[in-house]
C-alpha cells in the first residue's frame, strides 16, 4: 500500500502546473467523495505525468502487489493557487482494481505510506497527528513543516487526510506555501459517500486528546 500512495505524492509534486484545466469549485470521485475548492484555484490536468510516473515506479516495485498498487492509484484532482504555489491532491485506491479490501485497521498504514514517500523530496521536521470522523468516517491526518531537497531557501507546511471507504482508501494532500494555503485545506468541505459535507479538518483536530 505504501508504494501506491508514493506514486501519487510524486504526481503532486512533478505535475506540469502549466497545464491548466477550467476551474470548478465541485470536485466527485466514481469512489465515493465530493471535494469543494474556491473556484480560483487552478485545476492541473495531471493525466500525462501519472501514467510515465505509474509505468517507472511500477518497473521499481519489488512485489506483485506493490506494482499492482501503483497501477492502480488514480489522482481525483490536482490544483493550485499562488505564487509561490500552494498546492492540493486527492487521490484514490480502489478496492476492485487493488483486489484487496481495506478496512479501519488498514488506515494507519494506508495513511503513513504518503508521508513516507514524501520525505525522498522533502527534509522534515516532527508531524504532529490527529485523527477524528466526519460523519461515519475515522480521519487520519498528519502535519509538518517541510523544505524541498532542491530549494532550502523554501519551507512549506505539508498535511494529509486519509479515510477508508467502501469502494477504497482515500487521501486528501496539500502543499502550503502560506497561510492562506493551509486555511484553504483545512477548512475545504469534503463529503464521503453521500454523508453531509463537512470541514476537513476541524480546529481541534491537532490538539491532543486526554487518555
């Protein structure tokens, strides 16, 4: 599972920003979720790229499964806003084309395969954690500041939203070069299989629970 979102954190990143698609607020996936974004978020056709990246990564898998997994990745929506770009990806497995079915127990290493992968582009410091529901659904998430490899002189914070659905897992990720960017995530209304929308990820989602 870890390859298969390592290929979808390398999509958001090397993505051609040039090719931009028309703007839309309203963003659905055949898995079962709707992401809303403002609508002057660019949306970034990521097609072309996922398929050569898919096809390299897929030659550097060591198993079967982990090549099944990387084929099998599909990038829902990629977009961006700013100058230097604040950046957002949800992606998705599917359970019919993985052939596994993942479950609740599944989330934590579903979830923590992205943040592995991201840190071959990306010097870290310590995540911070959260996980609570939106509606009927356990949320995972995680953030961090981050500094690109290539460019030191640059620090975003990075954060990730997973969940598992009926139909697959799926991860909502951002790149934010400022505020703004994480205001924008964070309070981005997702909805999950026909449940009320609802903020991504609340205020207190971070905050450390009592034992």
């Amino acid at each position: 599972m870890k390859a298969s979102i390592l290929i979808a954190s390398i999509l958001w990143i090397a993505a051609p920003l040039a090719a931009q698609a028309p703007a839309s607020q309203t963003h659905s996936s055949d898995i079962g979720f709707t992401y809303t974004l403002p609508a002057d978020w660019q949306v970034v056709d990521t097609h072309p790229a996922q398929q050569q990246v898919q096809e390299q990564a897929g030659k550097d898998a060591t198993s079967a499964a982990g090549k099944k997994g990387i084929e099998c990745v599909q990038v829902a929506l990629t977009a961006h806003h700013g100058e230097p770009a604040s950046v957002i990806v949800a992606e998705a497995l599917p359970d019919d084309c993985s052939g596994q079915t993942l479950t609740v127990k599944d989330l934590p290493g579903f979830a923590s395969g992205a943040s592995e992968g991201l840190k071959q582009t990306f010097d870290m410091e310590t995540p911070v954690y959260g996980s609570y529901t939106i509606g009927t659904h356990t949320m995972w998430a995680e953030r961090v500041k981050s500094v690109p490899k290539n460019n030191p002189g640059a620090t975003y914070i990075i954060e990730i939203v997973c969940s598992i659905l009926k139909k697959g897992g799926v991860c909502f990720m951002a790149m934010e070069a400022d505020e703004a960017g994480m205001r924008v995530f964070d309070n981005s209304l997702v909805a999950l299989e026909g449940e009320p929308p609802a903020m991504l990820i609340p205020a207190d989602a971070f905050v450390k629970k009592p034992q």
